[in-house]
C-alpha cells in the first residue's frame, strides 16, 4: 500500500470496474492475450525452512519486456514495460498446468519495491528442461503468451491492429491497494539467438473424445480458454473466476 494513500470507492458489477475519481472504466478480456519476453536469465537454488521443514526456492529469474504493450494498476499512476520475472516448477500435482501470477510490489523494504513481477508455475519436468538448455548456453530468449484475468480500459476495448495495450491489475475494495492477476498461459517456448530454434510447450487442448484427467475441469478450463470469443459476459466472467480456483488448487 502506498504511503498516504487514501480509501476510494471500488464498484464491479456487469463485468465492469469503476473506481473513484478515475474517469475511465475498465473490463476484462481473457481473449486477449498478453505477451512477454525475457532475456537472460538467472539460475537460483536454496532452501528455506517453514514450519520445522526445509522447501526448495529454487527458481530462474531476470526481467520480462511487454513489447509494446504497458503494465499499470488500475486507479494508479505507475506503469511500466518490464517486470521481474520467476520461472518456478509445480508441485506434483500441477502436472501438465502453466500458470502466471502478476503483482506490483508496494513494499518499500522489498527487494524489487515499486516494481511490478510476474510469477510463472510450470510443470517439473518443463523446468528441469528449460534449467538444462539454460545452463548449456542454449536459451537467449524465453517468449511468454497467457489468457489473464488483468483489466483494460474500457476506451481500449477495440484497439487497433498492432496498437499498443495497457493492462492494469486490479485493485482491493478499499481502494488503496493493487490486487494480483492470475491466468493461463497458453505457451511458452525459448531460443537461442543466430539458431532461432524453439522448444514450445502448449498447454495441451482437451479432446471430447479423449478420455478426462484426474482433475477433468483442466480440460475444460482450456478448451473455453480457446473459445472465448463465442462466449458471452456471463460466462466470460465464470472463467475468470474459475482461473482464480484453479491457480489456488495448483499451489496446495
């Protein structure tokens, strides 16, 4: 929360997001999808210890460029082009999932304070390869698309081809502080500059005539991901709300 700070009205209602003494309003668009890219990156390792038992903290880390496009917090000031970007592996249970988390970091004795981070979850196996090519000097660029929950201006709502977009957390109800956005993310590859060869990783579509998963609403959450375009305003704002379960059920 921002020092001095003062508490403002939030309303959402009908897919729309109005906050206090901010002209514009703002809704979100799942359809769209938000694209980074990262250049080199860091290998963390460690362990922490919490409650009497020690967990990895083992990570990739480096910075995230949007393009074009702009990070900001809804009912703020602050945007920006890149973010700090984590790459971390699931626990068993995320299996076949890749999952993003955006925040902004209000902290001032936090360690990237005032900087906005993207947090992305992949599968153990995808990590361990990814760290593989990484500490071969294999990967120079690791590219980023994934379906969120974050906001845009309402007056953004048909942008024009190629124009750029500004995407905007959210923001708690009492108006002063940003929330976090969650979403899917629909691919993930890297590469290796001169050789341009990429190892993409899909989310895998579910088949209706392929037998479910364990957990079978992960193949229904990716197929209405692709869908969304024929969805209307209730069921767009079903998935958002799913897409925020789902990311939680995937961290236990």
């Amino acid at each position: 929360m921002r020092p001095g700070a003062t508490t403002r009205a939030v309303t959402i209602a009908d897919g729309r997001l109005t906050i206090e003494g901010v002209r514009n309003a703002f809704i979100q668009s799942p359809a769209r999808q938000l694209l980074l890219e990262a250049g080199p990156l860091d290998v963390i390792s460690g362990y922490a210890s919490q409650n009497g038992s020690l967990n990895s903290v083992a990570s990739l880390r480096g910075f995230g460029a949007l393009g074009h496009d702009w990070l900001a917090r809804a009912g703020f000031e602050d945007r920006a082009q890149h973010v700090v970007l984590s790459i971390r592996a699931l626990p068993d249970t995320g299996e076949g999932k890749m999952l993003l988390r955006l925040g902004f970091d209000g902290e001032a004795d936090a360690p990237h304070a005032g900087a906005f981070s993207a947090d992305l979850f992949v599968s153990a196996p995808v990590y361990a390869e990814l760290k593989r090519d990484l500490q071969a000097g294999l990967v120079d660029t690791v590219s980023i698309s994934a379906a969120t929950n974050l906001w845009i201006s309402d007056a953004d709502r048909d942008p024009p081809a190629g124009g750029a977009v500004t995407w905007y957390l959210g923001i708690e109800a009492d108006g002063r502080t940003s929330g976090s956005a969650k979403g899917l993310v629909q691919s993930l590859s890297w590469s290796q500059r001169g050789r341009r060869e990429e190892a993409p990783h899909p989310v895998p579509a579910a088949n209706a005539a392929e037998t479910p998963d364990e957990d079978p609403e992960d193949g229904i959450e990716f197929r209405k991901l692709r869908q969304l375009t024929v969805l209307n305003r209730w069921m767009m704002n079903l998935l958002i709300a799913l897409i925020a379960i789902m990311f939680v059920l995937a961290l236990k």
